[in-house]
C-alpha cells in the first residue's frame, strides 16, 4: 500500500512539474509620437524624466510555474501567485516593497474611499448621473491579410479598433475615447502558452481577492454607466472580434486618441503620425516668454503703431482652416515587440530581490 502511494505521489508531481515549463522572451516598449511627446519635449528643456520619455525600455520576461518576473534597467517586477505577492524593485535606490494581494484589496477601498470623501466635501453641483448620459461602444478587428517579417517570424496584420463615445442627454455635449492597435501575429510559439495561462491564474487569483470589495468599492456612477446595455454589448462585441486575433502580437503599434466624427483612428499602417515640431531651447522658451510679456504690456496700452491690436480675420482663411481641421487626434503612439522567445530553464534566484538589495515598507496610505 505504501509503495502504491508513493508512486501515486510522484505521478502527481511529475504531471504538475510537466504542467508548468519555463519560459524566457524579451520585450521592448517604446513611446513613438502624439501630442504628450512634444508635450514632454517642451517640459523635458528643464527635465532629465521628460527628455527620456521616447526612450525605449527593454525588460527581460521570466515565467516560471506560479510565479513570473519583469526586469528591467531601473525597475522590476515579480509575481508570485503560491504566496499571493507582488514585489516592487527599484533598481536605481537597490530597495524593493512586497505587497500582498490581500494588500491590494485594502489600498483600493482607501483609495475609493477617499475619493468619495472628497466628493462629498467637494462644493454642491447640479445634479446628474450616468442616466443623463448615454454611451455607444464600437469593437472591431479586422484582419487585413498583410504579412510581415518580425524578428525573424512570419506574421500577419490584425487591425483592432476601439471607440468609446458618451453623450450627455441634456446639453448633447459628447466626448470619446478612441483607440488603435495595429498588431502582426505570428504562428504559435512554442511554450508561450505557459504566458497566457499564468495570466489566467493572475486573473483568477485577483478576482476573488478585489471580488470581495467590488460592490462597496466602485463609484455608484460608474457602476450604473457600466450596467447601461451599451457596455455590456461592448464588452461582448469586444469578446466576439478579440476571437478573431489568432497567434502572438510579435508587434503592436498602438494609438490613443479621439476622433470628431466616432470613426476609428487610423492604424500605423494605414496613416503616419503628423511630422513633430522642432523641440524649443531653453533660449527660444525664455525669448517667447520676453516678447509676449512686452507684447501684453503694449496690448494693455493701447499700442504703438498698431502693436498690440488684433489682426482682423480674413474670412477667406477661415474658411479655408475649417475645412483642413483635423478629424483625429493621436494623444500617444508606442510600439512594443517581442523576440529572442527561450523554453530553457530559468533560474530559481531570478523571483528574488537581488543580493543587498533593501526591503522598505509600503508607503501609508493617505
């Protein structure tokens, strides 16, 4: 009987080794163009962090059974779903924070709480609610047939668009969310599975724990807005199109913006980014800032000569502007891609701080 329960044992153990194999791929993001560029462009004249915002950053990806690490330069991260953990290491100060998921749960209600505080402290507002407003959701993949060669893989092009549109019933006052991902896909790498299935057990694992605050934790508003019949038909539109994407996204090229008129934003390959305008040097920011305050002085005075006074409109050229006004808006474009995919064994001593490295608390909660 002993003998029989031994064997039975290790079988056990061998199919759950065999369950879960090791798996190694490295990952580059980089934000590529859209307005928050030249935005930071022109912030980053006085700031190291902003001039390395279109830097791209390279992380090494490592799964291994339960648990999963993402390294980095300055940062990384590791997962581990047995103890229920997130670890935070900030490479730059060789200090790193463990936060449990439990943890998670807690700051999230804080956090909710807080901002409903405020909201009730904040000054009276004319009523309204997500009734007063009414949302449409557009989904839609499109798999164009084009092929492309990806770090030495044969992929092809799948186009996902994604509109948000909400509408307010009484002044008809609408806005949108509108987003692109210009994705090529490439055949089934052998053990990326062991990717997608640990994100499944994450999922998994994340859900019972903030499943727990879920219906004390979301704001009333957005609950509401969230159970309009134009979300839950999103949601299964988004189900239904995301079926269509077969393989791995190698690269993604994604863009977040808005659109005038609902319709899609343009995907990389279909339309290129507006040409960036030239970064201002410290010196041309401090000569605009001299000139504008000498042409507001004389503004103030009346002017000089015609200073100060404001050109008349030529009605031409007004015509003319409104009829070039962009349709679309690109807020952010980056670009992430996959290679150098690795089934070997990873190293244990990857899930763990480095050596030296010391643990700090969790920030408190405000």
């Amino acid at each position: 009987m002993k003998t029989a329960n031994l064997l039975l044992t290790c079988t056990f153990a061998a199919t759950a080794i065999a369950a879960h194999a090791d798996f190694t791929y490295q990952e580059s993001t980089q934000i590529t163009g859209g307005t928050i560029v030249g935005m930071m462009k022109m912030v980053g004249t006085f700031s190291k962090a902003a001039r390395q915002i279109g830097d791209p950053i390279l992380t090494t990806v490592m799964v291994k059974g339960n648990r999963m690490t993402r390294i980095s330069k300055d940062s990384s991260e590791i997962i581990d779903l047995d103890k229920g953990t997130v670890t935070e290491i900030d490479n730059i100060k060789k200090q790193y924070t463990v936060m449990t998921f439990e943890e998670m749960r807690q700051r999230m209600e804080a956090a909710m709480a807080k901002a409903k505080s405020q909201q009730k402290s904040a000054p009276e507002q004319p009523a309204s609610g997500a009734q007063d407003v009414s949302m449409k959701f557009n989904v839609h993949v499109k798999n164009t047939g084009t092929t492309k060669d990806i770090v030495g893989l044969s992929a092809t092009e799948s186009i996902l668009t994604m509109n948000m549109e909400a509408t307010d019933k009484k002044s008809g006052q609408s806005g949108n969310l509108a987003i692109t991902n210009d994705m090529y896909l490439a055949p089934e790498i052998p053990g990326y599975e062991e990717v997608r299935e640990f994100y499944k057990r994450y999922a998994l694992k994340m859900g019972s724990v903030m499943g727990q605050s879920m219906n004390s934790a979301i704001n009333p508003q957005l609950m509401a807005m969230m159970q309009q019949p134009a979300a839950g038909q999103g949601m299964a539109d988004m189900a239904k199109e995301m079926a269509k994407l077969k393989g791995v996204p190698v690269l993604q090229i994604m863009r977040i913006g808005t659109t005038t008129d609902g319709t899609p934003l343009p995907a990389a390959s279909e339309a290129a980014l507006p040409a960036a305008a030239p970064t201002p040097t410290a010196g041309d920011i401090a000569k605009q800032s001299a000139t504008s305050a000498i042409s507001d002085k004389l503004g103030a005075l009346g002017g000089f000569g015609g200073f100060g006074r404001k050109k008349k409109a030529d009605p031409a050229s007004e015509a003319a502007a409104a009829t070039t006004t962009p349709t679309a808006a690109v807020l952010m474009e980056s670009n992430t891609q996959l290679a150098s995919f690795s089934k070997a064994s990873v190293d244990p001593s990857q899930f763990n701080p480095p050596a030296g490295y010391k643990q700090v608390e969790l920030k408190p909660i405000d």
